[in-house]
C-alpha cells in the first residue's frame, strides 16, 4: 500500500498535504476511441489490461478552518481503498476537526467514504460543498435510459448524503466561499466541480476526475473514458482546464494522478503533459 502521505506543497500561505485513501484496479477497456496498443503504451505496464490508479484526497487549512478536497471510497469498492480516516490520523488530523470537505463530484471513490459501515458521519463536524448541479442530480430520481451502475450510484448518495443534509452548503459556478471557487467542469457527472483555491496572491486547483487516467488523458485530451455520464463535455471542460492550467501555470491536485499527486500541467506540442512537483 501507499504511505498515508503522498507529501506536501506550499501555495502562497496555504500548506496543502496529499492524503491517500488507497489505490484502485481499473481497466484500459474503459477508455474510448483509442487503440489499444497505444492505450498500453501510455499507462506502461498492464495485468492483461487492468492496471492501478492512486486516490488522492488534499488538506488545507484556513485560519481555524481545516479543508478536505474529497472524502475517499470508503469500504464499498476494494479492499486496497477507503483507508482515508486513517491516514489523516497518521498525519495527525482527527476526522473530527474536518470542517469542511470540499466535494469535486459524488462518485463512490469521492464520496462513499463520507460515511462509515453503519452509514454514520465519518466527519461529523463538517460541512459539505458541493455544486448544487451535482446534488439535485444524485439525489434525484434516476431518468429513463439510465445504466444499472448509475441507478446504484443514485441509491448510494442518498446513503452517502444523508448525515450531512442539514450541513451542506450548495454552490453555483463562479460562486467562492472561504477562498475556495467553483469552476464548473461537466461531463464526467453534471455539476463536476474544479476548485480554485485562493492561496493569497497564488492559487491551486483540484480537479477531481477532470483527468481519470493520467498517463492518456492529458496527453490525449480527445480521449473520454466510459466512466463519463457525457463523455463529449468531458472533453471540451478538460481542454479548457488544460489550457487554464497551463497558462497560469498553477499548481493541479489530481486525485487520481500519481505520486506525489500533484504538480504542473505544460505545453507540449499541440498537446500537455504533467511534471510532477519535486
């Protein structure tokens, strides 16, 4: 397993940790419209297609505030996830002190580890963001035409949700609180949230599953994954936070990029890369 902390970066005031809730098997076969030979190429070394991506989870804090990006998968996907809780303690912050988590989109490896076994708050202090798209979305009732597997994930953020209702603040596009701003990015879910985070004078963003598989997407922006309820708006919203990045060159939190899990997205040709921070 992973060491509970990927490691550390400084944005203007803001010291930010890199927590891990474990690692995931997923599959090449989700990935669309791409050869398979150059797929392999791309992510390195498979398990007959199946290979392993980190989920990453970050911490601030902002003057007594202490901020969580993601809540992890809990014990509802794989026995190498959900070791979240943990892993803060190891870094010596309670899940109790969490004041606020900031939620880029309720997916189970975002969003089921808000809750323990019995379906009991895991940060029973704090208050949930979350744009208010992605909510009324999930907590809706499942539409016609919908996958079995997005019927569970509607069921399963009733679950998820439900100790929070009381203390959820839902945000809008553009809209900040505490420093921390919406960038709406939809595609992968319909309020998937970018976060930019005001460090003073310097910024950060957390960009959830904007990129899933690291080692194509950002490279091959063109190339959605079945994982995404519309995979032509994943697209267009990761071009355009790509570019974003870039150009700024701010600092990315990815939550399914490799350790150390975050760093700068770069020009490179026509397309991007990402170097990892030292």
């Amino acid at each position: 397993m992973p060491p509970a902390q990927w490691g550390k970066f400084r944005v203007g005031d803001l010291e930010v940790t890199a927590f891990n809730d474990g690692i995931l098997k997923t599959s090449l076969d989700l990935v669309i419209g791409m050869d398979r030979a150059v797929a392999e190429s791309l992510a390195g070394p498979t398990e007959n297609g199946a290979f392993f991506i980190p989920v990453n989870n970050f911490v601030f804090k902002r003057g007594d505030k202490t901020i969580l990006i993601d809540a992890g998968a809990g014990n509802t996907m794989q026995p190498t996830l959900g070791k979240l809780p943990e892993n803060l303690r190891a870094g010596g912050i309670a899940p109790s002190s969490v004041t606020h988590i900031l939620l880029t989109h309720i997916h189970p490896d975002h969003a089921n580890g808000l809750v323990d076994d019995a379906g009991e708050a895991h940060y029973p202090n704090a208050e949930l963001l979350v744009h208010e798209t992605e909510m009324d979305f999930w907590l809706g009732e499942s539409q016609p035409g919908e996958s079995e597997q997005t019927k569970r994930m509607h069921q399963r953020a009733r679950v998820d949700l439900k100790p929070y209702m009381n203390r959820i603040r839902r945000m809008r596009d553009g809209e900040e609180y505490l420093g921390c701003g919406v960038v709406l990015a939809a595609g992968h879910s319909p309020g998937h949230t970018v976060w930019r985070i005001d460090g003073g004078g310097e910024s950060f963003i957390s960009w959830g599953d904007l990129v899933h598989f690291s080692a194509i997407q950002i490279s091959h922006p063109d190339t959605p994954l079945t994982y995404d309820l519309d995979g032509e708006k994943a697209v267009v919203a990761r071009k355009r936070i790509l570019d974003m990045a870039a150009n700024e060159r701010l600092m990315v939190a990815g939550a399914h990029v490799n350790a150390p899990g975050f760093g700068h997205v770069v020009r490179k040709g026509s397309s991007f890369a990402f170097e990892a921070a030292s």
